[in-house]
C-alpha cells in the first residue's frame, strides 16, 4: 500500500466532494458499498463487485455492506460490516482506513443501519449514493444527487497519483500474464492452458480478474468479448487474441495482444502494421485534443492499412467515407481506465455533469471528452474478419473478397495498451512495462 499518496489521495476526494456537495445544497452523502444477490431461486452468489464510488475511499473489494459518512466538516465515518460468520470469513476494515476515517464496526446489519441513521439524523440535505438508489434524504427530486453522481462520474476520470500508481502495478501484473500467456502459445497450448497460464503468472484467480480474460484462438478473435476457453488446441493453429487484464488495490489494467502461429506470414504483417498503427496513434495524443477525432484519425488509419494491404480494393478515403472500414474496426478506439475497466464519465464532456448521448455513426466509442492530464485510457484498436458485419457487403466490389476469405480463418487483430496522460504527453504505461519485464528477464 503506499499509504502516503493514499492519504494525499484521500485529502483531494475529501475537497473535490465536499466542493460538489456546496454546490448542489449537501451537507453529508452516504457513499453504499452496496450489497451482492444471489442467482435466481438459488443460494449461490456471482462474485461481488462494488460501487465505484465507494472503492474510489476504500480500495478493498471485500466491503459487501459497508458504508461511507462524508460530512462537510467532521472527519468521514467508515461503517463497516463484519459479521460472526461460520459460513464466510469476513474482513476487518483495511488498517489503512484508520489513517483517514473514524472506523466503527458493526456484527449485525442492523446495528449499522441504525448508526448510520443516528449519525446523518442531524444533518439537513443527505445524498445516498449507491447500493441501487440514488436519492437525496429530504428531497423527493432526486435531481442533485443524480447530477452529483455525474460530476463525481466526471472527476473520476483524473487520476490521482495513488490511483495512478495502482494502475501502473496493474498493469505490470497484467504483462506478467501477457508473456506466460505468449509462452503458452508457443508451446501448443489451447485457450484453457492458455487462461491458466495468465492467472499462475499474474497471481489472480478467475474471480479476481477485472472482466474475464479473452483468449481466442483462429476465427475465435473475430468475436469481440470471446468467453469461452476450449480445451484442446484446433487441429491447425493460425492465431492467438488475448485481451486480460489485472487488479491492484481494485485498479484495472486492460491488455490485448495478438500473435500469429507463424511468425513471418501474412497475418504477422497485419499485425504489425496495426501495431504501428496504434503506436502512431498514441504520439498524436496532445492536451486539449477530443479523444473522439483521435478514434476518427484511427479510422483513417484503418482505411489506409485496409488499402495497403488489399482487402479493400477502393481508396482508403472512399473506405473511411462509405463506413466500409467501420466493418473491420467495429468498436471504439478505447475508454478510460480505473475502477471499472469501461470507467465512468467517458460520455459526460462538461464538469456539471450532463452526460451526451453516443456518438451517431461510433455507437460503441465510450470516451468522448478533450484529452487533459491525469486521465488514464486505453487505446486498442483492431481490425477483425467478422462474417455477419462482412455479410452486410456481401459481393460489393470495393471489397478483395478472395484475400479477405483467406483471412476469415485468423479471427483479428487488436493491440491494447493503457496510457496515463502526464503533464506533457501520453505515458504508456503497458509498453514501460513490457520493456521492464523485459529487462529483469
Ligand atoms: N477488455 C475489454 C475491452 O478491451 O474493452
Ligand atoms: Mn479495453
Ligand atoms: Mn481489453
């Protein structure tokens, strides 16, 4: 734990929030861990996964129950829950909580409950933040705890250096993954071996994984959330897509990679012109710049690689025109990175909160706003071989049709890495670690 940028980490919260919670009339905001269900007409739970919010205060994911007070003068009050339990063993509050908050724990829900009750009874306007409702106690408008939660959803997107340093370490846990995953490959093993080998190498088990690992192999890389993992190798093995990721202090990291079976191929080609790609894309991130024309440079880009390379057969302006490129380049360039792998306040591109719709023709591109320092993003873009969106070309003659069949069998491409925007430019903080693992080898 690096507990002094925490305790720097937790100042900042402290006056953003209360800042916020001036300007909509708060005087406190309880802040909800929230609390797991358990699958239908059955007993058993999917693995619990916190409000954002509350995780962004208490970086610990085993917090079902618990609660944050924030005041606008006295010190926050953690309620924490940690039942007498022979079924589950529960966790004390993390020692590092006793640094910034008044820790009170509680054996019963209800004794929470009616602490939490006792403690907000004196205050005037309460936001209830999470745990499925967002309300403000006195007012039956939930306008202004609605449109607090868009502005914390806005402000989450600048990191702080603890938040920051999380991600890094993440994103190191993940590329310890990456080369045994790689390693894995080449020594013939299926998706499942595969899998396996990223959670021994990046020490997480499956409910540990910020989103479930992506390991496709052949025509597998053409489905872009691939959640299977067969268990032998196919006959014949073209290619390999894994996009996994790994958590520090309940911080995201989100890596793809893809390899080809034969190292001097033509598919090895493409992936590498999308590499190249993807790192030209990156040096043209600058301070102020809409990440939004920065997924249209890319589609650009994509057109110009499609035409090189022969599977379109028109020019890469006509491609990019036509949207023929949006058939191979079918998601969003990338999202911000945090607490959630597809983190919150992408789409809000002001700091009162008002959130824009999705963009008319990049329905999927979740990170809209002006490029500024502290966000961190991801930036992954790909170019897959997918039958049903190629079907909606079927026979048109800006389209190679025979180079293009022949690479149906390879799935696609995509190269993902996680970027911090420091004060004068991009930081890739995926690349910094490939080349650190590398060197310790
Ligand atoms: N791993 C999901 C994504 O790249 O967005
Ligand atoms: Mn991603
Ligand atoms: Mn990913």
């Amino acid at each position: 734990m690096h507990l002094e940028a925490y305790i720097a980490h937790i100042d900042q919260l402290k006056a953003e929030w209360r800042q916020l919670m001036r300007e909509n009339g708060f005087d406190a905001v309880v802040v909800y861990a929230g609390a797991n269900q358990t699958y239908y007409a059955d007993d058993q739970e999917p693995p619990f996964h916190a409000f954002g919010h509350f995780l962004r205060w208490v970086p610990q994911s085993d917090c079902e129950h618990a609660a944050l007070l924030i005041s606008l003068d006295s010190q926050p009050v953690l309620l924490w829950y940690a039942p007498s339990d022979y079924w589950y063993l529960p966790s004390d509050a993390p020692e590092f909580c006793n640094e910034v908050f008044i820790v009170q724990t509680f054996a019963e829900l209800d004794d929470l409950q009616h602490a939490l009750h006792q403690q907000t009874r004196s205050k005037s306007n309460v936001a209830h933040l999470g745990n499925v409702t967002t309300s403000s106690e006195t007012n039956s408008d939930p306008g202004p705890a609605e449109r607090l939660l868009r502005q914390l959803d806005y402000q989450r997107a600048f990191k702080t250096e603890f938040e920051q340093l999380c991600i890094k370490e993440a994103t190191s846990r993940g590329v310890l993954g990456h080369h045994a995953a790689a390693q894995a490959f080449a020594d013939g093993g299926s998706e499942y071996e595969i899998h396996l080998a990223y959670l021994r190498a990046s020490s997480q088990h499956e409910a540990e994984l910020p989103y479930p690992s992506i390991v496709a192999m052949n025509t597998h890389a053409a489905t872009l959330h691939y959640q299977k993992y067969d268990r032998e190798p196919a006959a014949e093995i073209h290619s390999l897509l894994i996009d996994a990721g790994a958590k520090v202090h309940c911080y995201h990291s989100d890596i793809t990679r893809t390899y080809a079976a034969s190292t001097n191929d033509e598919f090895a080609e493409l992936i590498d012109a999308v590499d190249q790609a993807q790192q030209g894309i990156i040096k043209q991130i600058t301070l102020g710049k809409s990440y939004l024309d920065l997924h249209d440079e890319m589609s650009e880009r994509i057109a110009a690689i499609l035409s090189e390379h022969e599977f379109v057969t028109c020019s890469p302006t006509t491609a990019y025109e036509s949207r023929l490129v949006d058939a191979f380049f079918p998601h969003g360039l990338g999202h911000l990175l945090g607490l959630q792998t597809h983190d919150v306040g992408g789409l809000i591109l002001e700091k009162d909160g008002h959130q824009v719709p999705p963009h008319s023709r990049y329905e999927s591109l979740r990170l809209m706003r002006e490029i500024e320092p502290n966000m961190v993003f991801t930036i992954e873009p790909g170019i897959y071989f997918i039958p049903s969106l190629l079907a909606g070309w079927h026979g048109h003659q800006d389209v190679n049709w025979s180079k293009v069949n022949r690479f149906i069998c390879y799935g696609g491409v995509r190269v993902e890495d996680n970027i911090l925007v420091g004060p004068s430019g991009p930081i890739n903080l995926t690349r910094n670690a490939f080349s650190a693992a590398s060197a310790d080898a």
